[in-house]
C-alpha cells in the first residue's frame, strides 16, 4: 500500500489506513518503506567477540576452536559480546531473536536494556555445563522475564548431550511450558554418529523421548530424511534455516525449504551467530535462502515473498507473538527503511518486495520500533556508534591477550 498511516496506541497497531486523523505524536515517515519487524530466529549473540576467529575450518574443527576460547570467557565479555550484537541487530532491522549461548541472563538484562524482544536461556552441552547447573539457571531466568524477554531451554545438539540430558529438557518442557530450541541434523557426521548410537535418524530420537512437539525449534537441518520431515509436520515443530552460515562451515546437504512449506511446517530464518556468519543482518540471510534454494533445485519455486514470511510473520509464530504483519491487534513492532537508499532505487509497488530481499541491507534502516517504542532512529543513532566502537576496542583488547593463552594450552 502507498501513503498510508499507521496508528499506534500503547504496545499494539490499533489502525492502517489513509488520511487518518492524527491524534498524539506523529512520525513523518514520507518517503520510507514500513515493513513489520524481523526476528532473527537463530543465533548466537555473545560471540561477536569471535566474528573473524578460525574462519576456515569446517564446523566440527571450528566448534573445537570456539569451544577451547569460550570455557575461558568471563560474564562480562560475554555481556559485552551481546551488547554489539544487539546494538547490530536492532540497527540492521531486527526486533526480535532467538538466542543460545553462556551466561544468557546477562544477556538478558542488555536486551531489556534496549529494548528488543528475545527467547533466550542456558545450553545444556555436556562437558562444558553441569545439566543441573543448567537447570537451576533456567529456573531463575523463569523470574526475571518480562513481556519482551523471556526463556528458552535450549540443547545444543544430540550429539552433545546424552539421553539423560534429552529426557530431562523433556520433563523441564511438560514442567514450565518453555519451547525447546535445537540443532539437529547439520551434519552427514551427526546423522551418522546418532544412528550408530541410537539406531535411528535424530528427529526419531527426539520424538522417543518427547522433544518433538509444537513448541520446538528445530536448527539447519541440512540433513534431514523425509520421515523426520513427516515426523515434524505431524507434530507441528517449527524450523529454522541458517543458510549463509550452513554454507560457511560447510556443512552440506540442503535445506527443504520448498518441501517444508508444501508441507505446511513454519519455517523461520536465522543469521546463526557474528562469528559463524559473520553477520547479523536479516536481510542479507533473505537473499541467501532464496538463492540456495533455487540453486539446489534448479527452480525459481522459492519466491522473495516467500523469505520475508519467514523472517517477519513466521519468526513471530516461533516466539508465540502476535506479529510479523503489519496489521490492526498486531505488536508495534516495524521497520522504518530510506525509499531513496540509491541501492533500492528505482523503487515502486511492482518491485517492492524483490528490492527488500534482493537488494536491501540492514544499512537501509532508518528506525526500529518494538512494542510501540523507537528503540533505534536518528535521535540516537550517533549514541549507538559511539557505544559499538567502544566495546569493538574493549573486545579487541581483550581478544588480543586472551587468544594467545589459548594456543599456548593447546
């Protein structure tokens, strides 16, 4: 639609239409395209402290790498790690994400502090956390969530963790009610390693012991067969699709993307996380799924249209909000994009939504608005520069001392 306006009262979207009578506040917005907010489905915040570390080796060798830094990572780091990837996702359009990585409650507290909806929790990995440990975490973060933020359990991988761990996330799930976020299926090698383990395909492993319900989050999938494919529909799980950073680690396979939506499954996007990407911009993973898709198929089936449902609409199913439309009863939650960014030009309603996938970056965002608030636009965006250099140099500092310990004890 062109030169509309969008009434905002309070946390929601109460009316879309022309010429409304303004009442309150107004925003001019001539000549800027809203669109509903994007939730990053996928990632891994607190580890922007590593965006450029080991970026040539495959996943098993990189996650050795990530893992043998990350047991020395203090609370702090990690906040600071999540506070620039917070501060870039909400500048490149982001408001909304799903997060899994160490010490998520100090995450939390910089995600109320800007401002951004999020699930986010601890990670069961056997080795490098104590599963009750774990636990305890999660019941606490139970108390601290708010309408924005709010928990998740997350499993890192089957390979990961061990039976024990899986049946105890599945009594947590029919305890609190929490959705479950996973990786699954990444790897020929995972596939492999689980069914000479368990005898079965992963999605099967998890249905077993009563992983698999509506409210899971299943991650890449690369490697997924057709029954764990027809496991999932029955279920009604969600998925989510990483592709630049499936292809980065390479990883393999491929992700149905078109097998999926045939099949009525929701599939959400995410970036992964600044050291695997090592990007957090929404818009760029659009462009990535649409062209991987088409690649391995040989077809033209996966449309633009197609990547921004599940980077809007889809990605607000995940996190049990009502969005990712822009439309009367929704969240306030937008983005604000220049129509006269020179690489969106020339822009007009024929070749709108092809431009915001194919052509946008998250550098074409004008403001982000969350809960009815804007959270990011020019009244502060000198202030959240200035705060993302600062903690660049902090981390580069700190990088710079901590890497070579990790060579030497290895």
């Amino acid at each position: 639609m062109e030169d509309v306006d969008i009434r905002i009262e309070g946390e929601e979207i109460t009316e879309v239409g022309r010429e409304l009578k303004a009442d309150g506040e107004v925003m001019n917005c001539s000549r800027m395209i809203a669109m509903p907010g994007m939730v990053n489905a996928h990632t891994h915040l607190g580890m922007s402290l590593l965006r450029g570390y080991r970026d040539d080796e495959e996943l098993m060798d990189w996650l050795n790498s990530m893992w043998s830094v990350e047991r020395r990572l203090s609370e702090e780091v990690i906040g600071l790690s999540s506070e620039l990837s917070i501060i870039e996702s909400i500048m490149s359009g982001t408001t909304a994400f799903i997060d899994m990585y160490f010490h998520p409650s100090v995450t939390m507290e910089v995600a109320k502090k800007y401002g951004i909806r999020g699930l986010l929790g601890p990670v069961f990995i056997d080795g490098l956390n104590d599963p009750k440990l774990v636990e305890n975490d999660l019941r606490n973060m139970l108390s601290s969530r708010n309408e924005l933020i709010k928990p998740v359990i997350n499993i890192h991988g089957i390979y990961s963790v061990g039976k024990d761990t899986l049946e105890r996330a599945a009594a947590l799930m029919d305890e609190t009610g929490l959705p479950l976020n996973m990786h699954v299926d990444e790897t020929r090698d995972e596939v492999m390693e689980i069914r000479r383990k368990y005898g079965k395909q992963p999605i099967e492993v998890l249905m077993d012991v009563g992983l698999v319900r509506r409210n899971s989050i299943f991650v890449h999938l690369g490697w997924v067969s057709s029954w764990e494919l027809e496991i999932i529909t029955r279920e009604g799980a969600n998925v989510v699709h990483c592709p630049t950073s499936n292809m980065k680690l390479a990883t393999g396979g491929f992700f149905p993307i078109v097998e999926l939506m045939k099949m009525g499954v929701n599939v959400g996007i995410g970036t992964d996380g600044p050291a695997s990407n090592n990007s957090l911009d929404v818009f760029r993973e659009m462009k990535m799924a649409v062209l991987l898709q088409r690649n391995n198929y040989w077809s033209t089936a996966m449309k633009a249209s197609h990547a921004i449902s599940m980077a809007t609409k889809n990605g607000y199913e995940l996190i049990g909000v009502r969005g990712g439309d822009i439309a009367p009863g929704n969240k306030a939650d937008l983005v604000l994009l220049s129509a006269d960014s020179i690489g969106l030009l020339p822009m007009g309603p024929d070749n709108l939504v092809s431009n915001l996938v194919y052509s946008a970056t998250g550098r074409d965002v004008v403001a982000t608005i969350v809960n009815g608030r804007i959270i990011y636009g020019p009244h502060n965006r000198d202030e959240f520069i200035e705060r993302a250099i600062e903690i660049g140099r902090k981390l580069e500092d700190y990088k710079s001392r901590l890497l070579p310990m990790v060579q030497l004890s290895k």
